[in-house]
C-alpha cells in the first residue's frame, strides 16, 4: 500500500510547449498545372486539309500560319466577283454615257422648242408643229430622268459587286488558319488531306504567360486565404525544386462532394517547360505569427476547429483547461489564443495516468 502512494504520489514527467517565434501559417493542397487561357482553334468553312506548319509542342507567334484549306473553289468564285465587279463598273459607265446623250438632246430639244414657239407666235408655223416641239421637251425631260436613275442602279449594283468580292476575299482568307495569340502548340487533332468542318477544332494553343496551378483546398482551412498572398509550388516532376507564386483567383463554388475549395496560383518563377494536368503540391503562406503557442491537435479533447481542452500544468498538478484556438499549421499543430492562465503550461502530449490534480513535471527539453 505504501508503495503505490508513493508511485501515485511521484510526479509525472510531461513534456509541454514552448512559445515559438516568426511561425509561418501555411495551407496544404494538392492541385494541377492549367493555363488560364486555352483555345481550341478551327477554320471558319468547311473544305479539306492541305498544309499543317506545326505540331504539338511548338511555340508560334501571333499571326503565325497554322494550316491552310484546299483553295480552288474559292478562288474561282473570287475570280466571278472580281469579274461582276468589272461588268458593274462598265454598265455604270454606260450609265453615265446615256446621261450625257440624254442630256445633250434635252438641250436640243429646249432650244428647238424656243425657235419653233417663236415661230408659232408670228404664225409661222402651225399650231400642231408648236405642241409637237413641247412634247419633245417634255419625252426629253423624261429620258434624262430616267438615265440619271439608271446611274444610281448601276452605283448600287456596283457597290453590291465590291461588296460580293469582299465577302469572297474575306472567306478566301479564311481557308488560312493563323495563331490568335503567341501560344504553344499542346495539341494537333487532325492530318493533311483531311476535310474538316466548320468549327471544327485544328489545334489546341494555350497562353504560356497564363500558366497557373489549380489548386483545392479543404474547406476547413480554405477561410485564411486571399488575393495575393505567396504560395508554393512543388511538381511531381521535379519534386527537389519549389517554384514560388501568389494567389490569383479563389473560386466562389466548392466542391459540394469532397468539400473543397477552388484556388488559382499564378507562377511567379516558373519551369522552363510545363506540363498541363501534372499532379503538383502546393502550400500557401496565409500569415506569419510573430509568437505562438502551438499544442499538436492529438492533444486537444473535443477540438471542433475552434475550442477544445487541453492538459496544463498548474502549480505543479494537473489541470484541463478549455481554451481558443486560432490559426492551425501544416503539421497538425494548433495555436492557442486564450484560456490559458498565467504561469500555467500546456502539455504536449499526454501520458498514461494523467488525471485532474495529478503531480507533474514539466519536461522542457522536449518542447519545440
């Protein structure tokens, strides 16, 4: 009996926390390398394939050319717009040549009704031969209308023919494909001699200056991040190198099924060549404690993210005490805020036979 009240008796040796200074708050997530800007590129018609410049994984410059379409029907019906365009031009001119007829009899026929109305009116002639020289005024008049009219027709038919040549130019031009934007090449989805579709897609290009990382985060820990703050990158790849980069998007829908939060991170340093869907790890920087207590969450009773209990030791004995948690770090620590009395220490890592009043002894050397 005596011997068990004096192990009983004995002070426990606990190991306990120590404040820790300049803690980095870092944020864990898995992700995959993306490019912000990816376009699947086509040609506008339809017609068969007969020149492909470049392949999957060049880099080309905006304006570049990519492909070209079998060109001889359009460039027959180019060759029929250009020729209305000709016969619009000669019927305008024979437009203006009929005006200029129209007029000059017109003219004739104002001064041979003149001299003929004079005549009449000193009974010269008969009355008959005047009104017949005032009905061809008036058929003149009317001749020169209609050929000042026939001048605006042949303008619009004119400007319809430029403007039929300019929309044949224009589908020419589409049987060229060019680059958008400076790109890189991830993908080639048809061959020479084949004949594509409208729309349907050549090749696909991505953005290399819009390269990022798409990364999810537990929603649990995602309510820290925001624009801008540094992140780290490590790709699967070159998994000895980190790449730096900071935060540019944060997604406003989760993941209703795996409870996960959407976040871009743009690439500040980035690998000379990227892979697009390569597995990377990446650990945002969301603040940095000037000092901490942290108590590792295997210690914590009760823990729902923001209060828990923990064992502490009070002049020597021990007692539980319920307290706040703030930030939580990458290795599974959490930072105690309040509920800690002054002169009190969180133990670490509770042992065997720990129970309220409890003699203790703080082991320091096995704090962080």
């Amino acid at each position: 009996m005596a011997g068990y009240l004096v192990l009983n008796e004995r002070p426990l040796l606990v190991p306990v926390v120590s404040t820790e200074r300049d803690v980095p708050i870092r944020i864990y997530g898995l992700g995959t390398v993306e490019a912000r800007i990816t376009s699947k590129v086509g040609f506008e018609v339809g017609a068969a394939l007969t020149e492909l410049t470049t392949d999957s994984g060049d880099i080309v410059a905006e304006g570049q050319v990519l492909a070209r379409l079998h060109p001889s029907e359009q460039e027959a019906r180019v060759a029929r717009a250009e020729a209305a365009v000709e016969a619009a031009a000669a019927g305008r001119t024979r437009a203006e040549a009929a005006v200029a007829r129209a007029r000059a009899v017109f003219a004739q026929s104002e001064a041979t009704n003149a001299r003929r109305q004079a005549l009449a009116r000193r009974d010269t002639i008969s009355d008959q031969t005047a009104e017949e020289a005032e009905r061809d005024v008036a058929v003149a008049a009317a001749d020169l209308a209609v050929a000042e009219s026939e001048i605006a027709v042949a303008a619009a038919q004119h400007a319809d023919a430029t403007a039929a040549l300019l929309y044949e130019r224009a589908l020419l031009e589409h049987h060229v494909l060019r680059a958008p934007f400076d790109a890189v090449v991830v993908d080639r989805h048809v061959e020479a001699g084949t004949v594509v579709r409208a729309g349907e897609p050549v090749f696909t290009l991505i953005d290399p200056a819009s390269v990022w990382t798409l990364a999810y985060i537990d929603e649990a820990r995602a309510g820290a991040i925001a624009l801008g703050q540094p992140a780290e990158i490590r790709l699967r790849s070159l998994p000895h190198s980190v790449f730096t980069g900071h935060v540019a998007r944060i997604g406003i829908e989760s993941d209703r099924v795996n409870e996960e939060r959407r976040v871009w991170i743009a690439c500040d340093s980035c690998p000379a060549q990227v892979y697009l869907g390569e597995q990377a790890e990446i650990r945002i920087t969301v603040a940095t404690l000037p000092e901490a207590l942290l108590v590792p969450e295997i210690a914590i009773r009760g823990f729902d993210g923001h209060t828990g209990r923990v064992w502490t030791v009070q002049g020597g004995a021990a007692t539980e005490a319920t307290v706040i948690f703030g930030h939580r770090t990458e290795d599974a620590r959490a930072q105690i805020v309040d509920g800690v009395t002054a002169g009190a220490e969180v133990v670490e890592v509770p042992v065997a036979g720990l129970t309220e009043g409890r003699r203790l002894r703080p082991d320091r050397e096995d704090a962080p």
